[in-house]
C-alpha cells in the first residue's frame, strides 16, 4: 500500500491509499481520484516525504528538500487540525454510507457483473447488491449503461 499526499486544481490537500503506484497512475487516468471537499477530478501528487522503518520498527520521518513561502505561526496550525477534522469527519461519512449498504443490500461477490446486467436488463427483479467487479468488468457494464459505483474503501479496511 502506498499513501499519497495529493492537491486538486483549487488547492484542497488530502491524502489517500492505493494499491501500487499504477494503480494511482490508472485511476487518475480514468478520473476516480476526487477531491473529498470540491470533487474535482483534476488532481495530482504533492509533495511528501518518505516514511522509513527503523531497526526499532517505528516510522521514522526523512527530512526531504522543499521549497516553500514562509508560513507565519497564525495560518500554519490551523490548517493541520482542520484537514485532519475534515479527513474524519469524511472518512466517518464514507463508513456508515458502507456500513448502510451492507446492511440493506445483498452481497452478490464475483456475481455481481452478471446479476447487475440481469437487473438492467429486465431478466431478474430489481433489488439493492454489491459485490466485486475487475476494473474491466466495471468498464464494460457503465460502457453498456448499467448503473454502478465503486463501494469507498478507507485504510482502515485494508488492515
């Protein structure tokens, strides 16, 4: 897992998870990094500085070169406690909108391509699902006008 500093095009900073570095490099490219405050789609990777496990095995901070404005000590608090209030209050968001679809939709698994077109097209009744779909199989079925939505993954989940 990598975790990414990113910036969109109006200046919101946030930070996010993802597989690999392809699979950040993929996703920007179809437009599924969003901003969590503006949901822009032009986003791109901050600056950030490594993470490196001491022999203690704590993470420890590397110090990289940066160029930056001098901050003066009235902007530069504030704004760390109000991103990180806003990441929770999100990431509390994205929780119970999954924790409210598991609760009141089936869970379909590797079947979910085949019964979410089966619904779309009229062979099965409609009902709430989710389940897996390779990032070909999702393409396919929003390519053929089926509704579908990734399900918010948090890091939390991961662990």
């Amino acid at each position: 897992m990598i975790r990414y500093n990113l910036r969109c095009e109006r200046d919101h900073a946030f930070e996010s998870w993802f597989q690999s570095s392809s699979a950040y490099e993929t996703q920007e490219k179809r437009k599924l990094v969003n901003c969590p405050v503006c949901g822009s789609a032009k986003v791109e990777r901050a600056i950030m500085a490594p993470q490196i496990v001491s022999k203690k095995g704590r993470d420890v901070p590397v110090q990289a070169p940066v160029a930056a404005a001098p901050t003066t000590d009235a902007t530069s608090p504030a704004s760390t406690p109000l991103m990180m209030a806003q990441e929770r209050e999100l990431r509390a968001k994205l929780k119970e909108l999954r924790d409210h679809i598991v609760k009141n939709a089936d869970n379909v698994g590797e079947r979910f391509p085949n019964e979410a077109r089966k619904m779309h097209y009229g062979d099965i009744e409609h009902r709430p699902i989710y389940g897996e779909a390779s990032p070909e199989e999702a393409r396919s079925l929003i390519e053929e006008g089926v509704e579908v939505s990734p399900l918010p993954v948090l890091p939390d989940d991961r662990n």
